[in-house]
C-alpha cells in the first residue's frame, strides 16, 4: 500500500491512504493505477499550499522502486508547483518529499522531520 501524508505549518500531518491492493511488482498496474488514481486524488494535493509532503511504498522489488520514482518524479515535476523535489529510495521503499516555498537543504534536519513522521503517516487509520 502506498500512503500520502501532507503536513502544513497551519494544520498537524493528515493521513490519506492513496492505492489500495496494487501489486507494483506488475508494472502494467502500476502504471493503470497511477494514471488512474494521482489524477483523479492528488492532483488537489500537488496544486494546494503544502509544506511537505511524503510516501513511502513498502515491499517492492529493485525493478517495482524505480519504476514508482521515475514515474511519481515525472508526474510531480509536470504538475506541481514545487521549489524542490527529491524521491529517496532506500532498500525496498521509495520515499517522496517534496516541499514548496523555501528550499530545505539541511538534511539532518529533514531526516528528523522524516523519521517522525513517518510513525504518524503509517499508523492504522
């Protein structure tokens, strides 16, 4: 399962569980799902004013991560607004932040925002 987390300086982290029961090993249905679904319920997301926003992608395959990074990276920079994107892929997750605004270089500091996060954004709803 893939989940989406958005987090503004206003509002605390907000969950939204974006693909449900995809196999990503099965690139024919990543691409159909993606197609289907970043449209249809992120777009909103990529066009609104977020802070940061985050995913992670568990159990994927080598081929299944880059697969999800090149696609969700050329989804993002052909919509969004953003100053910086940046797609970490680390064993068998890809973990996409993208933040709008000022430009975080520290990544120390974002490492941190990530690990707590994360426990948030990947607790059952």
């Amino acid at each position: 399962m893939i989940r989406f987390g958005k987090r503004s300086p206003a509002a605390p982290l907000i969950r939204i569980p974006l693909f449900q029961e995809c196999n990503f090993s099965n690139v024919v249905e990543f691409h159909w799902a993606a197609n289907r679904m970043l449209a249809r319920d992120v777009s909103f997301l990529l066009h609104s004013n977020i802070d940061s926003l985050y995913m992670e992608t568990p159990r994927l395959g080598v081929h299944g991560v880059s697969v999800v990074r090149q696609y969700v990276q050329d989804f993002v920079f052909g919509r969004a607004k953003q100053s910086k994107c940046e797609i970490h892929c680390r064993g068998m997750a890809v973990q996409y932040w993208c933040t709008w605004g000022a430009e975080k270089t520290n990544t120390a500091e974002w490492g941190a925002e990530k690990t707590n996060t994360a426990a948030t954004v990947h607790g059952e709803p």
